[in-house]
C-alpha cells in the first residue's frame, strides 16, 4: 500500500467535505449538544421530515459512553466522528455519487473489494428507521447507508438517503495503520496527540465516577422542561416563532445522560425499555410538532 | 416470441433473490397462461443488482375467441331490446333468440379478436412486478410511491427484439442494461440472444451456478459450508477467491471465537488443516476480478487481525472475573419483565436439576449456566453464549462435565441440530426450557398463531427431541405442573416430533399417545413396534375391530361393571374360543419384553374376533350374559390399550363401516 501518499486525517475531511459541496450540500459545522450520532442532529432528525428537499453534510462528533475504553483498544472509541451527509430527496445516481467521494479520497474502487450488505438501521428512542446496508471495503465497514422511511413515528414526505462515514475507520484504511490513535492528523500530529486524553477522561468519567443519582436528576429536569415546552406549543399564538428546536436540545440531552447512565451499569434491563420510551415520547412528540409548524410556516407563506 | 425482462435495482437482501425469483417466474408463467399466450419455458436468474426472467415459446398474438353475451328476456318490451343491440353496436335484427337454460333471451355472440403479447405484458408487467413479495420492503419516490426492496434503477423488457413499454417509479422499460459497478458499463443495448453473453463482457455473470463454481475454484481446500457459500454467490456479480492469513499466535483463543469472527462478521471461510485443526488462513471471496497488487488480501488480512484482537482484548478482560463470581451480577441482567432476573432464573433452574437427577456436575452446571451473559465477550458475539460459558468454565478449572454441560445448554439449536453431548447437558437443557416454559405459560405468555416472541416452540421442541433421544425417562407430564395448557401445548409438539421429524403416521401418534406419552422413550418404542406390525394383514382388521369394539361399548354406555368375568356365562364356541385365546395371549404378552412381538400376538386374536362378531349377538336377550360379553370385550380393550388405542388407527377395511 502505497501509504506516503495517503492523505492526513483533516485532508479526508476536507476532500469529503467538498466534494459533496460540489453536489449540492450546505456544509455545516458540528452540531454543539452532545449526540451518538450524528442521525439525532436536528440537521437530520427534524429535517429529514416535512416536504422540503434538504442537502447537507457535516462532521459530527459522536459520544458512545459505553464504547469508552480508556484509550486502550486500537479500534473503539468513547468518541468518534462521523461524517454526515443528507440528500433529501435522494438523487437516482445516490450509490454512484457514494462512490465518487471514495475515489475523492484516494480509493481506486478497480483495485478494491467493494460490497452492499444488507444491514437495516434503526433509532428506537427517536422512533426513526429505514433499511439499507453497510458498505464493505475489503472486509472493513467503512459506511452506512440508509434510506430514512421514517422519523419520530412518522412517515417521511420525500425519502433522503442517509450516507455515514466512520471517519477514524476510513483514515486508518487509507494509511494503513492498526490503531486509530496512530492516524496522522496533520502532519507531524497523530490521532493520539488529539484524542488520547479525551478517550482517558470520558472513560473514567462514565464507568467511575459519573454520580448515577445526579444524572438520573438532570435526565429529569431535561425531560421536565422538553415536556413543559411541549405543552405549550399546541395553544401558542404564533407557532411559527416557537422553540422547537430548543425543545429538542432537551430531549437529546435526555438521550446522552441515558447513554452515560447505562455505560455506569445503572440501567437495568427492565428499566431500559422504560427509559427508551420516555425519551421516545417527547422525540416523537417534538417530530409531531415540528411537521406542524412547517405546515404553518407553508401556509403563511402562501 | 421470447420474453426478456431484467429488473435493475440497488443491492437487494442476498437472502431475499431466491423466493423473489420463484414469485416471478411463476407469477409470469401464470400470466402466459391466462392470456392464452401459450406455454412459455420460463426460467429465472439473479444477481445482487437484477432480477430476471426469460421466457421462451410464447405466442406472439393471442388467439381470436367469441362469448356470448346475454340480454333482455324474449317477453320484454320492443325499446327494452332496441336499447340493448345499441349499446353493443348491433341491429335488433342481428340478435337471435336462446336460451340460457332458464329462460328465452335475446343474445348475440361477441367476437373477441386476439390481442398482440407485447400490449398484455405491457400492461400486465407493471404490477406483476411491484407485487414480489419480499420480507421487507421500502419506498424512494416519496410518501405513498410505489415499494419494492431496493430502489428499482433499470428495466429491461423485451419482446424478440420489440421493447415491451411501460414504467416502474418513473423508470422506463427499454433495452439497455447494467454492468458490475466498477469493470462494467454503466449502460449498454442488450437482445434475448446476447443478453448473457453482453452481461459477461461487462463483468456480470448471470448464472448463480456458475459464481458457486468460481468461488469454489480455489487453490486453498477451505471448510465449505453451504449457507455461506450462497450468501457469497448471492452478493456477488464476479466473484474472485483470495486466500489471506493471519498471524497464528491468535490459534490460542477458541477456534469457536475465531470461527464465528471469520464466519459471521468477516463472511469468510476457514481454513482446516489435514487433521482437522484450523489453519492460521481464510478465503475471501471478492466482487472483482483479482487482486494483483494484494491490496484487498492485505485490508482484509488487517480487519481480521482488528477483530480477533478485539476477541483476545474481551477475552482477558473476561478472565478477571471467575464465572462462579459473576452468577450474583446476573440479578442485574433481566430475564423477562414478568419473570424476574437470570439470578432467579439460575435458582429455579438449578431447583429443576437437583429434581431431575442427582448430579453434583449438572447441579454445578445449571448454577454456572448463564453467568457468561456478563461478559464482554458474550456481549460482542452473543451467538456463542453457553459455548463461552463452557470455554470459560474450562479455563477456569471446573470439572470437564461441567464445562461441556455448560457448552451444551442451547442444544438441540434447531431440529437439525444435535442434542447435549452428556447427561448433565441434557438434564439442564431441559431443566432451562422447562423453567421458560412454565414461567411464560404462568404469566400468559403463550404463544398464539404464528406469535410465538419467546421461541417457546423451539423450546418445547428442545425438550421433546432431548427426551428422545436421550432416552432419557423422565416424567413429561408431571413436569407440566398439572398445568392443562402447558400439556396440550407440550402434546402437540410430541405429535409434531413423531410426525414431521420421525416419519410416523398421524393415526400411529394419536393411538400411540392416546395410550400415554408420559416416557417418551416409551412412546417412541411404541410407535415403532406399530409401525414395524401395521403391514401385517391381521393388524389393520384387528384395529377395525378395535374401533367396533369401541362403539359397541359407548353404544351400550358400559364402562366396565365393575364384576369379573364370569367364565361360566361364555357360549360354547366362538365366545368361548375367544376368551380362551385372548387369555393365552394376555399370558404370552405378560413374559413378553418387547412391544413388537407383543402386538403380532395381539394381532394375531383377529381371526376369532372376527369369528365372535360373525356368530355371536352381544346385545343378548339375557342381561347377564349381556353384561358378560360386554365385560370381555371392555377387558380385552383395557388390557391391549396399554400400547396404543387401535381403534386410532385409520383402517380401510369394510368393517368399519359396520356397527352393532
């Protein structure tokens, strides 16, 4: 492998970015409350609903507490980044248009194995699904791909394709290297240099020392104030005008204390199905509101 | 004519070609019929990305046919038939009179001229096609738009050379084809005649056939294994073989971990050396056409090399903690909502076992069972719980029989599968169905239809088959805790077992369990010893008698009387005959071990049975000697219906046609 000329890890990114600015994408920055995907973002959660076709694409920092593993396993990460992209309605040429961007990014597809595998995705606290597959580039999933049929219960007007790039994956692929924290960054910089800290810290935090009581306590006032904001949204005067996307900060903070609080072993089972339904109500109560006020903001307009 | 058609889509399911391909090349055979275009050779191929039909033989116009159309009555009014032979473009003048078999009515008979195949199937196509059934399904134009699996991107559809016209979510019919993703043409024009070989320069090969034997042709003598071979020939249009290897220090971890790393999560096969040991080497099975530079061998030998240090990072971890420390964690993992945790699961279990047998190892078994559910490794390839279990107990020094108890407690997986290898494997196989079984059936988890979320099914089934072929006696029914929903449901699975995986017929499981099915190797003795007798020519008419001797008994509303037989009431002859053959062969059937001879002893009563109902008349004028015969007849029935109730048996003899 010809790996002097593999790119560095923020060239990928670059190289990624725009291509699918060329097609079409608004690039976006991360989205600033903390995620486990970058699916639960209200660039792709709120927007994948409604009537409005919707192009974007952007990196987002992604937290799985449980994944966490100090820093030691080669290939898990407590947080790893995606790179998002939206293409709502999907564009017949979607998985061609897929492959361009690898052959952006320094993949000879004529020199790879390249296989669609079957693999259906699903959200259950945000009631989203579709089906799909994960895409295989000699033996290692580099993507997944997905095409939405539903959000917060409720069936999409136009269906976008979902495309998700396990970025530390992909780099590691490209310049040939075991462990992710031996990706070169920049040059001179490794994945190491960045992220190793992060991965130590978050790790002791969520299986250690994480207190179960308080964040059982900031699960419920976040789940207080998504319900509180709810309740008004049905009798407010101007819908157009009202917070929904603040609403749905909450419920995704909800989402990630969940996360963190089942990383801790504080979850059990039985107390998980529970859990999941909880935040699943005000997502797909959010998800209801959101497709109304767009239906409001539509009709304003006419 | 011939019929091409190639539905072009996104990569479907692998496991989902094979039944949409019997859909379609039924569904158009079917069409050709109905539209009297003839008797088409039809034959379906596929690959990932298409879907296709050819048919050959079929007539190009169908054939002119008439019918006859009916109207108004010959009474009815002038302007009544007037209207009539205008709405069909006639003269009344044209129409005669017929009758329908009722009644005189005006008809005429309709000349229906023959429409040409090309406009049928076009019209027809369309919804043949969107009406596949797949598992799952999507849709991509937008709420409310057509489904399919994948998104559908190209069709072919020819007639000869004619395109058949029509459209699919926008996609219009036409003559172009696709090639293999990255070596093939994007579009190219295709006939019936060259469509196979069009699809091969552009690196599709259509028969799956075919791709088996590429796969299969490789220099590595690798563990074939046929689900994983037609998951490959279903996922690939050019499949190319490569051998890769990894490094052997991982040989350390269970070859059922690195198995099922290659198997599962890799879709690799692995490598076995001549002595059955696994090599240090795979096969993979790419979607190009080779791998000159080794690019793909060496990602691929990389991955594997990410996973199986995975496995090593979960395994050592795992060591930390013995499985016997971990059975307390498992009140943490819920079990079912309505049945508690596996801890107390575990106790109800081993409660089971120590009932079942008084083996210290399936004791130490049942309680190690399920605390490989708390491991990291388990966790990542939850398909090998129990097996981890049973590798970690070795590990960590449990006696062997313990061990394979554990490694063993999820057999039999299927009804192919087979059963624990050990005793102690057996008794907590059972005991940890039987505990499933009872909690759900406890708290109205009982499955309904084709409901059934907690496989209790399979695992009654599991019990049943265990039972079996264990030889293993243990007392079924009672174990149902005289609960009369968990015997019936329990029965029925006996019935399925005896039936569908034994061959038996359904009349020789009913009698046979009629009888009782509380052994169930007792049954199964039974049921051979009916099976091996039933040829015989007495034994299907001794049954008919059986079945008379039923009747005449219900008939009679006699259960018994509670009185002996008394031997001085017998009619010389026949009855006497009968008795004192029935006795002799009660005797015989006393000393006699094995269910076999004694049915062809049994068996051989028919002649005087025969003789009995031929002279003698049951219903005697004297109740005495009435209620004697019928206390023959009752303690012959009672006496051989320990083996089976023959008058289950499904006879065609005229007997039975017969009643008293």
């Amino acid at each position: 492998m010809s790996q002097s000329k593999a790119p560095v890890f923020q060239e990928i990114v670059f190289n990624l970015k725009r291509y699918w600015s060329d097609r079409g994408c608004i690039i976006q920055e991360p989205y600033d409350v903390e995620v486990g995907a970058g699916t639960s973002c209200p660039e792709t959660f709120l927007r994948a609903l409604g009537p409005r076709p919707w192009r974007t694409a952007y990196v987002q920092p992604s937290r799985r507490p449980a994944d966490g593993r100090y820093g030691d396993n080669p290939n898990r990460l407590y947080k790893h980044m995606q790179l998002q992209v939206i293409l709502k309605p999907t564009p017949a040429d979607v998985i061609e248009q897929y492959m361009g961007s690898l052959e952006a990014i320094g993949i000879d597809l004529r020199k790879h194995d390249l296989k669609l595998e079957e693999d259906n995705w699903e959200n259950p606290s945000l009631g989203a699904w579709g089906v799909g597959w994960q895409v295989m580039l000699d033996g290692l999933e580099i993507t997944q791909f997905t095409y939405f049929q539903q959000c917060g219960g409720i069936d999409l007007e136009l269906v976008p394709a979902e495309i998700t790039y396990g970025l530390e994956r992909l780099t590691a692929f490209l310049q040939g290297v075991d462990s992710v924290y031996d990706i070169e960054w920049t040059p001179g910089i490794k994945y190491r240099d960045v992220r190793y800290t992060d991965e130590l810290q978050y790790s002791v935090y969520n299986f250690e020392l994480a207190d179960v009581p308080t964040l059982w306590k900031l699960f419920e006032i976040h789940e207080g104030e998504a319900k509180r904001l709810l309740g008004l949204y049905p009798d407010a005067e101007q819908k157009k005008r009202f917070p929904l996307l603040a609403t749905y900060d909450h419920v995704l903070k909800c989402s990630n204390l969940f996360n963190t609080l089942d990383a801790r072993g504080a979850i059990s089972v039985t107390e998980r199905v529970g859990v999941i339904g909880r935040i699943r109500k005000v997502a797909v109560a959010v998800a209801e509101a959101w497709v109304n006020q767009q239906f409001e903001q539509q009709e304003h307009a006419a | 004519m011939n019929l091409l058609l190639e539905i072009g889509a996104e990569e479907i399911p692998d496991w989902m070609l094979a039944g949409a391909l019997d859909y379609l090349g039924s569904a158009i055979a079917a069409l050709l019929k109905e539209h009297h275009l003839g008797d088409a050779r039809v034959r379906t191929d596929a690959t990932p990305r298409r879907l296709t039909v050819r048919a050959e033989g079929i007539i190009a116009q169908q054939p002119d046919a008439e019918e006859r159309v009916w109207g108004p009555a010959k009474s009815a009014p002038a302007t009544a038939v007037a209207g009539f032979a205008k709405k069909q473009g006639l003269e009344p003048g044209q129409l005669e009179i017929l009758s329908d078999g009722k009644a005189e009515k005006y008809s005429f008979m309709r000349k229906i001229a023959g429409r040409p195949a090309n406009a049928i199937l076009a019209e027809a196509l369309p919804q043949l096609v969107l009406k596949t059934p797949f598992p799952k399904s999507m849709y991509w134009t937008g709420k409310g738009g057509v489904r399919f699996i994948r998104p559908i991107r190209w069709i072919v559809a020819l007639l000869d050379d004619q395109v058949i016209p029509f459209e699919i979510a926008g996609v219009p019919s036409g003559n172009r084809s696709s090639g293999h993703r990255k070596l093939g043409a994007a579009r190219f024009a295709v006939t019936y005649e060259n469509y196979e070989a069009k699809l091969r320069e552009n690196f599709v090969i259509l028969s799956a056939d075919e791709r088996r034997t590429r796969i299969r042709a490789v220099p590595t003598k690798y563990k074939c294994d046929n689900d994983l071979l037609n998951t490959l020939v279903n996922l690939t249009e050019w499949p190319t073989p490569i051998t890769g290897s990894f490094d052997p220090e991982f040989l350390d971890l269970p070859k059922e971990v690195l198995m099922m790393v290659m198997r599962h999560h890799q879709k690799y096969f692995a490598v076995e050396t001549p002595d059955g040991k696994l090599a240090p080497r795979f096969v993979a099975v790419t979607n190009t056409d080779g791998d000159p530079e080794g690019l793909i061998r060496h990602g691929n030998e990389r991955v594997l090399r990410a996973r199986f240090n995975d496995a090593r990072f979960f395994w050592d971890a795992d060591q930390k903690r013995l499985l016997s420390h971990r059975v307390q964690d498992l009140a943490n993992v819920t079990f079912q909502a309505k049945l508690g945790n596996y801890f107390e699961k575990t106790e109800r279990t081993s409660a089971l076992v120590r009932f079942l047998s008084n083996d210290p190892h399936a004791e130490r078994a049942a309680l190690l069972a399920k605390a490989d559910l708390t491991t990291e490794l388990v966790k990542e390839f939850t398909e090998l719980q129990g097996i981890i279990g049973g590798l970690y107990a070795r590990a960590q020094g449990e006696p062997e029989a313990v061990a394979v108890a554990i490694y063993d407690q999820y057999k039999p997986a299927g009804m192919e599968d087979s059963i624990p290898r050990t005793e102690a494997g057996r008794i907590l196989s059972i005991a940890d169905r039987l505990d499933t079984l009872r909690g759900c059936f406890r708290v109205g988890l009982i499955p309904s239809g084709s409901k059934d979320p907690f496989a209790l099914r399979r695992a009654a089934q599991g019990i049943v088959k265990i039972l079996v072929e264990g030889k293993l006696r243990l007392p079924v029914r009672t174990l149902c805790e005289g609960n009369p929903q968990l015997e019936d449901f329990l029965a029925e699975r006996v019935r399925h077992y005896f039936r569908e995986l034994r061959g038996f017929q359904y009349d020789e499981v009913n009698a046979v369990l009629a009888s009782g099915w509380d052994n169930l190797p007792d049954v199964e003795e039974r049921l051979e010893a009916v099976r091996a007798v039933r040829p015989t020519e007495d034994f299907e008419l001794l049954a008919a008698s059986f079945k008379r001797i039923r009747n005449i008994l219900k008939q009679a509303q006699f259960e018994g009387s509670g009185a002996a037989l008394s031997e001085r009431l017998l009619e010389n002859g026949p009855e006497t005959e009968l008795y004192e053959t029935f006795a002799a062969v009660r005797a015989a059937c006393a000393i006699l071990t094995d269910y076999h001879s004694r049915l062809e002893r049994i068996a051989s009563l028919r002649p005087k049975v025969d003789l009995f109902f031929d002279k003698i008349l049951v219903n005697a004028p004297d109740p005495a000697v009435r209620r004697n015969r019928l206390t023959l007849l009752h303690t012959m029935l009672a006496e051989f219906s320990t083996i089976a109730d023959f008058s289950e048996i499904v006879t065609n003899s005229p007997l039975t046609k017969g009643s008293e």
